[in-house]
C-alpha cells in the first residue's frame, strides 16, 4: 500500500494515456495521489483530473516558483480564489528555486511567505519546493515560526545536517523520490539518516523517475522502485516500509488511513 505524496498526472504529458497510467498505479499498491497544482494554467486540468478520479487524487493548491513573475501578484490572487472556492489538503507546490533564474528572487521571496500565511489561517500543510534555495527558504520558516507552519520538504535533496536544521525549524515530512535511486546520488547517507517517521514517498512525476526506468516519463506505479530502494539501504522489509510511509502522509494531509 503506497501512497505517491507528489505527482503531476494533471499535465499533458498523460493526456494519452491518463487512465492506463492510474491503473497501474492501482497494479502497483499506489492506493492514494496527492496532486500540487503548478500555476494558474494548471488548475483546470487539475481539477478535471481529480474529478476523474476521485477515490485516488486528492490536491493541493499554490503557485511554482518558477512561475513567480513579474505579475505574481495577479497570479496569487487567483489561487487565493481557488483556495476559497474547493477542497484542497495542502498549498502547493511553493517555495523558492534559484536554479534556472535568480532574477525573481524577491518575488519569489514574498510569493513564499505570503502562501505559508495562508496555510497557517487554514491549519494547512505546506509542500515546499527548494532548489538551490535552503538558506533562504529556512530564513522564511523562522521568520514565521510563530505560525507554527508545519508541512513537506518535496524531492529532499540535502545533507544529514540539512534534515536536522529542517528538524529544528518545524514540523516537517521528508519526500523522496527517484532521486535516490540514481547511482551517483548524494542521498545515501541522508536516506539512512531521515526517521523513518517523518519520510514520505513521491514521484514527482512526469519528472525524475527512478532507476531502471531514469530517463523516461515517470509516473505514479515507479513510486515502488523507491519504495524497494528506500527498504533495502534502510534494512527494512518492504511491506513494513509501505506501511510507515503511507500511516506518515496519511499523518501529512489529514487523511484516514
């Protein structure tokens, strides 16, 4: 029983083939998907996606850093509108990533804040996207630790000593992806060192899918190549790792087991 805590099968690289792909998901033990919008292009594929499956998908909503520009603002009252309008388990995707553009930085920067507040008046976990952007994002979480935000470091892709300053800064879950599986990953030792009460499993799919399938569109039912991974560097049996991981997104999202 697995549970994909971040994946994006509300874009176009399923339109082909979406119902396949959730059956296989189901073939392979995914029994439940959390799905974080992307930006205000995104949200009506998003919801068309959830209605198509409600018994599997559930949503968060919030806006991509990398979609921060200069009419964020724009953009964030729309979400703000949609978080008024449905049912949503989390915000996200946020965060701050300065891989590709540090040009928005500053944008980025109140577009972050202004949506972890958000979650904070909704008693909602956040899921955080951070590329090239700890300090910064660590910097904010303090900033407003009176709010207590509390949520997921989505694709985790720091040190042992990262885990234990995000340990410090709140109450977050830990996600791991294919990333893991990669043979020249830097995630082994942070692997073996998350507590295995705070790991979450995703696929972040279309994106970053796991060995033997790297390189190719990844998707929900690959969430068990890292499943087995995690389970074998961790010593752990698989069925009990399942069980961890899916009670610890339950846990995440509010959500019945």
């Amino acid at each position: 029983m697995l549970f994909d805590t971040h994946t994006h099968i509300y874009l176009p690289e399923f339109d082909n083939d979406r119902d396949t792909v959730v059956q296989r998901a189901a073939e392979n033990g995914v029994r439940r998907m959390m799905l974080p919008n992307v930006d205000v292009s995104t949200i009506d594929a998003l919801h068309a996606t959830l209605a198509a499956y409600p018994d599997t998908c559930i949503a968060a909503m919030g806006l991509h850093p990398t979609s921060v520009t200069e009419n964020y603002r724009q953009d964030l009252d729309r979400t703000a509108a949609q978080l008024d309008a449905g049912t949503y388990y989390a915000i996200g995707e946020i965060g701050i990533d300065l891989y590709w553009d540090k040009s928005f930085l500053a944008q980025q920067l109140d577009a972050f804040e202004t949506q972890v507040r958000w979650a904070a008046e909704l008693n909602l976990p956040v899921i955080i996207h951070c590329r090239e952007a700890f300090e910064p994002i660590i910097t904010v979480l303090r900033k407003l630790s009176a709010l207590a935000p509390h949520g997921v470091f989505h694709s985790f892709g720091g040190s042992p000593a990262d885990l234990q300053i995000v340990a410090d800064t709140g109450d977050f879950f830990i996600g791991v992806n294919g990333i893991a599986t990669f043979k020249n990953s830097s995630l082994r030792d942070t692997v073996s060192a998350i507590p295995l009460d705070r790991l979450v499993l995703e696929t972040d799919a279309p994106y970053l899918a796991p060995v033997p399938h790297r390189g190719k569109r990844n998707e929900p039912a690959f969430v068990r190549h890292t499943a087995e991974y995690i389970a074998a560097q961790r010593n752990i049996p698989l069925p009990e790792l399942e069980a961890i991981t899916y009670a610890n997104a339950c846990r995440l999202f509010s959500l019945p087991e």
